[in-house]
C-alpha cells in the first residue's frame, strides 16, 4: 500500500491521507456522540461505511483513473454531498456538523478557492435536504462533552495539518523557484559561453576560409580563388555589358634572381612585389593574386584596354622603383613583364580565351625584351586570312638608321624584313596555309641563324650583356616555335604568329634591344676590318 501510494500524484496522496484521517475522526466522534444518547451499535453501521470504507474505495477510484487529479477533485463535491446527508441523518449534532462542514469547505477553498467552497456548500445543502426529503426533518444539535472535546481537537490538528501542508509546498515551490532561479543563472552562463565559443568558431571559420583562399607567402588571394571569381566577375561584365581587363604579371629572371641571391631573398622580392600590386590594386572590385611562382594577376572590373596599359605601366614602374638589385637583369634591379586581355563584344568572351589571351600577351612581352606591357588585339580569333588582317599590318621598311655597323649582322636583319614582308604578302592574297606556314618556319629558321651568328659576335668583341641577350634570343625562338605549331596545327589564323614575328622578333627585337650594343661594335677594334671584308 505504502509503495502504491508513492506512485501516485502529490495531489491524491494528500487528499487520501486528509480524507481518511479526517473523517476516522468524525467516526470516533459520532460513536462518542451517539452512545451518549444510548443509540444501538448497529446505527453506528452506515457511519462506518461512510466515514471509513468510503475513504478507501475513493482512492481506489482515483488510483485507476485516467487522469487521478481530476477524478480527485471531483470528488471533493461527493464529499461535501455525502456529509450533508450524513449530518442530517444524525440531526445536525452542533460540532459534528461544524466539524464536517468546516473541513469540507476548507479542503474545497484550498484546492478551487472561493468558487470550489461555494459549491462545496451547496452540495452540502443538497445533501441534507435529500435526506430530510425522505427521512424527515429532525433537529437536535446538542452535543456531549466527550464528542464535542473530540471534535474540537480534530478540528484544531485537522487545521494545523492544512496549514502544514500549505506551509510545507509553498517551502517546496520556494526552493523549487530558487533552484530554478540558479539553474536560469547556470543556463544564462552557459548560453554566454556557448555565444563566446560560438564567436570563435565563427573567427576561426572565417580565418579558414582566408586561409583557403589566400597565398600564404604573399597574403593575396590564390589561383583557386582567383578561378572562381574571374568566371563570376566575368558574366557579371557580359551581363552588364562592361569591359573587364586581365593581367598576367612575371617577374623577369626571377629563377636567376633565386638562384644568386638565395631563396629567402627570393621570397622577400615575391612579398615587395606582392604589396605594390595590392597598393596599386585600390578599388573594392579590383583583384589581385597570385598565379602561381613568380606569376600575379590583376582583374579589372569596369576597365578597358587603355586604362588597364595606363595601370599596367604605372605598376610596372612602380616595381622598377622598388630598386631591388638583380645582377641577372638587363636594368641591374627586379623588374616585370606584363600582358594584358579585355573583353569586348567580339573577344575572349570565356575565362579560357580571356586567360590564354594575357598569357599570350605576357610571352610577348617576355621575348620583346621584359620590363614592357602587352594588350592582347582586340580582334576576334577566327580562321582564314585576307581582308581580315588588321589594317596595323603594314610592310616592314629597312632605313639606314638601323644599320649597326657589322655587314653580318646587318645583312641578316635585312633579310629578316624581307622575310617577314613575304608573309604580310601572302597573307594579304590568302595563299595556302600550307604554303604561309613554310614561309613562318623559313622567317624563324633564318631568325635562329640570325641569333647564333650575332651571339658569335657579341662574344668575339667582349660585349658585357652577350649573355643576357642570348638568353633573349632564347625566348623569342622558343615562342616563335610554340605559335607556329599553333598554326600548323589549326589552332590560331596566323594573326597572331605574323605579329610576333614582325612587331616583336623583327622590328621590336631588332630596332630596340639589338641597339643596347650598337655603339660597343661601332667602337670596337675589329669593326675596320670586318667592314673591309663586306
């Protein structure tokens, strides 16, 4: 029975104990009560049932029930019914009647309040006016001493057991509110922590995600992002119809500036070159990265072909005034080369065309002598030939003013104009690929020629930069190669190989960086006899 009754809810526990106890002693009283007045054992019969068996069989009830808080509630009116019969079946002794309805009208005001003890007298009233209805109307209050002692002290522990309960669960709903109060504070606590830890996941997210995207020697963004970005920045720009510029930045001779000065300089020359392009990177759209070794780029949103030369050559400047020394360099310090693509209506209009395109722009300034900007034509790249050479492509001029001094070296140059003058022409009259490429391969033959009998030369006269006019050489032929197998196999229209040959290898090559050692042949000691003997 004991471990049944802890199974139940507080709320039937309670009233089975107060119930039982409560009305034990309005047994006890009415049995004072009605041997006083001589009545016979067996009247005290409906009493035990009532007010002992009665206490039991409702608690078995709400036991079983359902929902036990409510079938116990509901039978605090059953109650308060049952005792109005009782106590008018006795006729209405004073204190027994005081005490039922006292300790009726208390449990139902404590549980219902107000409303509960109203309705607890009614059913009270209802009670007794059903037994007066069929037992008749009998009224003899008085009540002897031993039953109204009884009553008067059950009603006193009957009360103090009410107050205890009420003192004892508003002390336990008090400690429950402070437990509460301290676990609200632990929970506050924890959820400060959890936002602090939360904060730092969110930095350390944040700071995985630069580092993913960011190179870590120089702080720019890496090749991966700069892949995404450029496809999105890209058909933003088509989607808008803007111009949008890329260049592709190599810092001349890097591997030879590596291999003297060491790596941890190398690195230090990376980084210089690294924050001068960011510098010089200013608008919140611009992206700088870095390609790959000593390659950067430059993505320029919104900027055509001269505002991006403009910037290009601001930057190159920008890296020549670092004055950086480079033994290996034409200019004595670290410098680069820069090609440059932008996208129009009619060219590089995907992220492959556009990136071969200042690439292409890139190697041409390399071989054209470094420390120069490129822009890659803003034609569209499309085969055949004819009238869809650019207008620029005129026949080249041989003038005295180019002459060096060596009947050799003069006479190849010659050569190489008629050269490349024979290939304008045959492209002007759209002749066989097969036959404009003999003649491409018949330019670079003679070119190879060219470089090695002026290389001989260089050195027999003690020029100081042969060395690093060989290494030019070097370049120019290894691209002019790599483009006529471009052309030999479809892959380009010849536009760009003619251009190379005779804007870059040609006349570029020859009329500019070939002049660096014009006046070391016209001083030198050999050069009398070298002209007897044209």
């Amino acid at each position: 029975m004991a471990e049944q009754l802890k199974r139940q809810p507080w709320l039937v526990r309670t009233h089975y104990r107060l119930r039982a106890a409560s009305f034990a002693m309005l047994f006890v009283a009415t049995a004072l009560h009605l041997t006083e007045q001589g009545e016979p054992a067996s009247v005290l019969l409906p009493a035990f049932l009532l007010l002992l068996v009665y206490p039991q069989a409702q608690y078995w009830r709400a036991s079983r029930s359902a929902d036990p808080i409510q079938t116990e509630l509901q039978s605090l009116l059953l109650d308060s019914f049952l005792l109005g019969i009782f106590v008018a079946a006795l006729a209405f002794p004073l204190w027994i009647s005081f005490a039922a309805m006292l300790g009726t009208l208390t449990n139902n005001a404590a549980n219902k309040g107000w409303r509960g003890a109203r309705n607890a007298l009614a059913a009270l009233g209802c009670g007794a006016v059903l037994e007066m209805a069929f037992g008749g109307f009998h009224f003899s209050p008085q009540t002897g001493l031993p039953a109204t002692a009884f009553c008067i002290l059950g009603l006193t522990g009957y009360l103090l057991a009410m107050n205890h309960i009420g003192f004892s669960r508003n002390a336990q709903l008090r400690h429950t509110r402070k437990t509460l109060q301290l676990r609200e504070q632990e929970l506050l606590l924890a959820n400060d922590r959890l936002s602090q830890h939360l904060g730092e996941i969110d930095i350390l997210q944040e700071q995985l995600r630069e580092q993913a995207v960011r190179d870590p020697l120089t702080n720019l963004y890496n090749r991966r992002y700069l892949d995404s970005t450029l496809e999105r920045e890209l058909s933003r720009c088509k989607r808008d119809g803007q111009a949008l510029s890329l260049m592709m930045i190599d810092v001349d001779h890097f591997k030879n500036f590596n291999d003297h000065y060491g790596h941890l300089a190398g690195d230090e020359a990376l980084k210089g070159v690294a924050y001068s392009l960011q510098a010089s990177a200013k608008r919140a759209s611009d992206l700088a990265a870095r390609y790959g070794g000593e390659e950067f780029t430059w993505v320029l949103a919104d900027t055509d072909g001269p505002t991006a030369m403009r910037l290009a050559e601001e930057f190159r400047l920008a890296i020549s005034a670092l004055n950086i020394a480079h033994e290996h360099s034409l200019h004595g310090r670290l410098t680069v080369s820069i090609g440059i693509a932008t996208v129009s209506t009619t060219a590089y209009r995907t992220v492959t065309a556009l990136t071969r395109a200042a690439d292409e722009s890139l190697y041409r300034a390399k071989h054209g002598g470094r420390n120069q900007v490129r822009l890659a034509p803003m034609v569209p790249r499309r085969s055949g030939l004819g009238n869809r050479i650019p207008a620029n492509f005129v026949p080249l001029v041989w003038h005295e003013a180019h002459e060096c001094g060596d009947a050799t070296i003069d006479g190849q140059h010659q050569q190489l104009f008629r050269d490349a003058n024979n290939i304008l022409a045959a492209m002007m009259e759209a002749k066989p690929r097969e036959a404009v490429a003999l003649l491409f391969a018949t330019l670079i033959r003679n070119a190879t020629e060219h470089f090695d009998a002026e290389e001989d030369i260089l050195v027999s006269t003690d020029y100081p930069g042969a060395v690093l006019h060989a290494a030019i050489h070097r370049e120019l032929a290894e691209h002019a190669d790599y483009l006529l197998g471009r052309y030999t196999a479809v892959e380009s229209d010849g536009i760009e190989l003619f251009q190379f040959l005779a804007h870059d290898l040609v006349a570029r090559h020859m009329l500019g960086a070939d002049r660096a050692f014009f006046d070391h042949l016209q001083q030198g000691a050999c050069l009398p006899a070298r002209r007897l003997a044209a």
